[in-house]
C-alpha cells in the first residue's frame, strides 16, 4: 500500500494522473516520488492525499509518532557476563519519550506482558499514554503493520527497532520516507543504548521538523 502527503507547494496544472508542482523544493516523503531539488518536480500516481492535521494557531507543533520495540532496545545484552537484561535509565527515557513522540509499541511482547512490565517498572502512566499495534496476530509484518496505522491519517513517524535490517523496507523504499529519517536501528548490545538513542533521535526529529517547514507543515517538537 503506497503512501502519499500532501505538500503546501503551489499546484501549477494538474493532468490526468499526474501533478505539476511549481519550482519549489518539495520534501520527497511517502510513496508518490516527490524530490527533493530546485527543479520543476511531478508527483506521478494517484491524487495526493492530506498529510498531517495543519494545526490554525500559528508557532504550534506537532508530536510525531515513535513506534517502539522492546527487545533489543529497553533490553540489552552488557555487563559482565553479556546477558539480555532491562538497560538502565528506563524510567528517564519514557519521561523524556513522552515529552516529544505519540508513543506507539511496535513488539512481539504481548499487550498483558509488556502492560505488566511497565507497572512492575512503576510505569503505569506509560501505560495510560501509549498503545501496541498488534502485527504477528493478525498475520501482518511489523512494516505492514506500520503502514496500515499510517494509511487513514499519515503522520510524522519514527521507527526505533534492534532488527532494522531485517524489518525495515529496502533502502530505495525508506528513502521514500522522509528521505530515509524514520528508521532508525538500535543496537541490542551495550548499557547506554537509550542515551545514545535519545542523541541521534534529537538530531532526526530536528532534520526532519526543518523539512516539514520548507514545505508549509507544521513542524515538530525539538524539545
């Protein structure tokens, strides 16, 4: 299922089945070959379609979704005996997490275990304010999933997994996306993933609220 936004670049004609975009540089997101360049660019396939909700008052932001893995990203494999164990600082990264995403679970744990995690973690406020998409019941891959979450209102997303190179499409296809932003892969080994992860999702949620900007979207929060 192609995915495709809408762009606020002043529409010159429009042609059956295709658009003309005036000389703007336009953000290459979704799945309908928008490129990122000073030349005239044609949006090739279907109509485009809204992308993200315009929010009236002027200087608001929005929060992109963070779709979540558990394995390999809350645990890690470190210490001494290199064992899979819960990272430290889990408490932190939630607060901070939940200060800047629309938090979305994206794991093979199921709803009661990875529930019951969190209240054992004294988490439960993370439990309030997130949901799992459920993928491996329901017969879907976990970018299936994703892109069946996105297809009725896309939105700004991230995409945090310990199995990027497995999981997440082919590079030609993530480059579709925000020029590749969205997926990020996370190292299963060591003790301060989290910390490290928060850095390099900082300067991916910045790079990516700029490109929203260039194209009249409401951009993100970079708190």
């Amino acid at each position: 299922m192609a995915l495709s936004f809408h762009l606020r670049c002043p529409i010159r004609s429009v042609g059956q089945g295709s658009t003309l975009i005036d000389q703007r540089p336009c953000a290459r997101i979704g799945l309908q070959f928008l490129h990122l360049e000073q030349s005239e660019t044609y949006v090739i396939g279907s109509p485009l379609l809204e992308m993200i909700p315009h929010h009236s008052q002027e200087g608001s932001m929005i929060k992109p979704i963070l779709y979540h893995d558990v394995d390999g990203v809350l645990f890690g494999e470190y210490g001494p005996r290199k064992i899979h164990q819960l990272r430290p600082g889990v408490n932190d990264w939630f607060h901070w997490v939940l200060a800047r995403y629309e938090l979305v679970f994206l794991t093979s744990w199921t709803e009661h275990d990875l529930r019951l995690l969190l209240h054992s973690l004294y988490l439960d406020h993370v439990n309030e304010k997130s949901r799992i998409l459920p993928w491996d019941t329901v017969g879907l891959s976990k970018w299936e999933a994703l892109k069946k979450d996105q297809a009725p209102h896309p939105h700004p997303f991230f995409w945090i997994d310990d199995q990027g190179s497995f999981l997440f499409p082919d590079p030609a296809i993530q480059s579709q996306y925000f020029n590749g932003l969205p997926f990020v892969t996370v190292n299963s080994t060591g003790s301060n993933q989290l910390e490290d992860l928060m850095q390099r999702l900082n300067a991916r949620q910045k790079k990516l609220s700029a490109l929203l900007a260039q194209t009249g979207q409401t951009p993100l929060i970079t708190v």
